[in-house]
C-alpha cells in the first residue's frame, strides 16, 4: 500500500484555508455524503459523543477517502492511548484532543501518537491496513512520516488551559487549537446564555494567543452566517455545523411549522 497523502497536512503546510463539518453518527454512507459535496477539506468523526466500534473507525476514513476528503476524530479524554492507535491505524489524519488542562497532558497526548523511535513517542507498530509485512504495506520511512504528520489539534475549553494557553501553545507539535464555549462555562461555574459574552472574551483570548505563537486556531460555527465575525478575526479554519445539531434545527423549525399548520 502507499502511503497516503495527509490532507489537513498539506493544506497547512501552503497556508491554505480549511473548511470541515461533524459526524456523529458511524454510517459510513453519512461520511460519505458530506465528502461527496466537494464543500469539505475533511471529515471530524465526534468519536467522544457516540457509540462505535473500532471497524466504525476504519469504514468512516474510506468513505471519506473515496471522495479525496481527509479525516481527523475527536476522543474521550479517559480511553485516548487506546483510541488514538486504532484511529491511526485506520487512517485517519488528524487528533482532536479534548479535556486537557495542562501543558504536560497535551505533551503526554502528543507523545502516544508520534513513532516509537530515539527522541520520538511510543507508538509503534498496529498492523490494520498500513501493515509493514514486506508484503505490500508501507515501509518503515512513510509508516514513520504518517505517524508525524499527524495534524494534532487541541481543545481549549476548561478554565485551567485558558490559563496555561501560552504554555500549551509552545508544546512541539500543537498544530490547530479550538475555544470549547459550553465546557468552558462549566468549567467557570457559569451558564452559557447569561455568560456569552465573556465566553467570547475567553475564546478572542485564545485566539490571539495562538497567532502570537503561529499556532492555528480553528472555530466551531453553527450556520454560514457566523463565519464573517471570525473571519474578521483573522481565522481562517472553520469547522460548519454537526450532524445532531442540524437535525435538531430541523426538527424544532421546519417540523414546528407544519405541525403549528395543523394546528395542534
């Protein structure tokens, strides 16, 4: 097999844009269709917000793979060592990491994706389908370079990473960081529709600190319409809407419109 191209990678490596979307669900068919729209760079797979299997994790990359979309998945903070080797080894390009409130956790996480070699990390060798048997799968070169190439992006979304973000920031390997406004607000005892302000403060905090560092950060938006507030911002990284939300938008517009129609 060779090596495939990592596309979030590439498209940060030129300074280009990017543009993805939430899957929540493990149909590969639904991975599918949003690769098929030709409208995103890649496909973020919210592994920490739903059930699936480790096959899930393979079908979901091919399907995008199919339509030349990239892939990256958000884990569990609990069970991420396990999770990361099956996600990498199934293909996919990048690792979401959430819940960290330290400099060391990041490192630690940064540390069980990068090869198990001098001055590297720990990961070694899962088989799965860039299997180095001699026999047609990579060779030890591009099964090293896949491994760090892997886009590593971070979740700043608790009270304790806010304060570390410049230490956070300055770990090897932090390519992207993204503000978390809910669990922020939790972590700081407020409540999201009376505090969105200062969740706001919080989150142009982040992003400012993250261009100082050249670290880029990418923003989680609900509807097109948003965009142009960030992109005032600078931001050039954007992650469109998830699939929960979307069917909830619908269900609770559109689906309230023809039942008010029928007047009950």
């Amino acid at each position: 097999m060779q090596r495939k191209e990592n596309k979030l990678r590439e498209l940060l490596k030129t300074n280009k844009p990017t543009l993805a979307t939430r899957i929540n669900s493990t149909w590969p068919y639904i991975t599918e269709l949003a690769a098929s729209s030709g409208v995103f760079d890649y496909i973020e797979f919210l592994a920490e917000c739903g059930p699936f299997i480790v096959r899930d994790l393979e079908n979901m990359v091919l399907a995008a793979e199919r339509h030349s979309a990239g892939s990256i998945i958000k884990l569990d903070y609990q069970n991420r060592s396990y999770t990361m080797q099956k996600a990498l080894a199934a293909g996919y390009d990048g690792i979401l990491l959430c819940d960290h409130t330290s400099a060391e956790q990041v490192r630690e996480s940064i540390h069980f994706i990068r090869p198990s070699e001098p001055g590297g990390g720990c990961f070694g060798h899962p088989g799965g389908r860039f299997d180095m048997d001699g026999t047609g799968g990579l060779g030890m070169a591009d099964y090293r370079k896949m491994l760090n190439e892997t886009v590593i992006l971070v979740m700043i979304e608790k009270k304790q990473s806010l304060e570390q973000i410049d230490e956070i920031l300055s770990v090897p390997g932090v390519d992207m960081v993204q503000f978390g406004p809910f669990d922020y607000c939790l972590s700081m005892g407020w409540d999201p529709g009376e505090n969105r302000e200062d969740a706001k403060a919080a989150e142009r905090r982040m992003i400012e600190a993250a261009f100082k560092h050249g670290v880029q950060p990418r923003c989680e938006i609900n509807t097109a319409a948003e965009a142009q507030y960030y992109y005032d911002l600078g931001i050039r990284h954007f992650c469109l809407g998830d699939e929960v939300g979307t069917h909830i938008r619908f269900f609770n517009t559109d689906g309230k419109s023809v039942r008010n129609l029928l007047g009950r």
